[in-house]
C-alpha cells in the first residue's frame, strides 16, 4: 500500500517509466475515465493497466510529473500534472481519484491543449501565521458555485485546495482550485469531450 501523499508521484511515475507500479497503485475492480478519449473505458484493474501503460510507454512515451496536490485523508485526492511529449511540447493535466483500502478504485483524467503557466499551490501543510485558513466548511463553500460538481469534492485543509469532478450535463471535466485567505486564487478547470463516467 502506498502512502497516500505518494500516489500523485507514483502514478506518474507508473505512465512515465515503470508500469508495473500499477500492482500497488490500484485495486482489482479499479475503473478510469478519460475525459478525452474511450481508450480507457475498458482498462479494469492493474492486470490490464500494466499492459496498457507498457503498450503506451512504447508507443507514445511521454513523461509525467505532478503538480498542485489536493490529498483528503485516505479516501480521496485531486492533483494537477504536467505531461513532457517526445517533441518536447508540455501540457497541463488533472487527475481525480476515488481511494478504498489504500489504492485507486476510481480514477478520472483530463489533458489541456497546453500547459498552465499558473504558479502551483503551496504544496505545505503548515500556512503562513497571517494566512487566513479555512475549515473543511469554509472550504467546500467558497468551491460549491464554481463547477457542476460531480460526487464528493476533495478537500484538503491542511494545502487549501480542493478538487472535483464536474459535469455540465453533455461533457465531464475536473478542476482545482487554490484558495488563499478565503478566496479562490488560482482554478484549473478542464473539460473533457464526452459524458461524465461514474
């Protein structure tokens, strides 16, 4: 079992350079959904996740790293990415995920078409002593107009952050935001092509 603070780093790290990751990262009935494409849909569980990142690794060989994290407690997380293409272009990315027992059990990915030049969250637990922060509450509520959210949001007190699932009734998408005293300073919101799976 990863550590859940480490999953964000280990899921890159499993796209980028060793599939077999996926053994520890996912559980056996684990489900994704890629805003963009349906290649995903039928990829169930690290059996055949490790199989598809090898045949992905081979085949189109781009490299992941990840970005402003939103980790809440050991059933949810949300972070922003960036993927590093073979031609050297960079594009930004979010993924959201759903966690039982330690691992993935539901995943949701989208790409943007370039990168995000916003400066990432604060990536600290402890926030400057004039910061303003706020509960679990304050957090949810300054987040809750912003997006057609999907399920539970993902909140994390300690970064102020928070992620989530959206659907506009046609297409799905994932966002994060970074709030600082009390109010939303940096959003990423990316839309998918097509319905919202899960």
């Amino acid at each position: 079992m990863v550590i859940t603070e480490q999953i964000p780093g280990s899921w890159c790290r499993m796209w980028s350079e060793d599939a077999t990751l996926a053994r520890e990262l996912l559980g056996g009935d684990a489900r994704q959904w890629s805003g963009v494409g349906e290649r995903l849909d039928s990829v169930v569980g690290p059996a055949a996740m490790t199989e598809f990142v090898r045949t992905y690794q081979r085949n189109v060989g781009n490299t992941f790293a990840p970005r402003t994290l939103v980790i809440d407690g050991n059933e949810r997380l949300a972070y922003t990415w960036d993927v590093t293409r073979r031609d050297g272009t960079v594009v930004t990315g979010i993924d959201v995920c759903v966690l039982r027992d330690g691992v993935v059990t539901l995943n949701w990915t989208v790409p943007a078409r370039e990168r995000s030049d916003l400066p990432d969250g604060p990536g600290i637990k402890v926030l400057p002593a004039d910061a303003r922060a706020l509960d679990r509450a304050g957090l949810t509520a300054v987040a809750a107009g912003l997006y057609p959210w999907h399920g539970d949001l993902v909140v994390d007190v300690e970064r102020q952050t928070v992620g989530g699932v959206w659907s506009d009734g046609g297409v799905g998408g994932l966002a994060v935001i970074v709030v600082t005293d009390g109010a939303v300073a940096r959003s990423w919101s990316l839309p998918g092509t097509r319905p919202l799976a899960y």
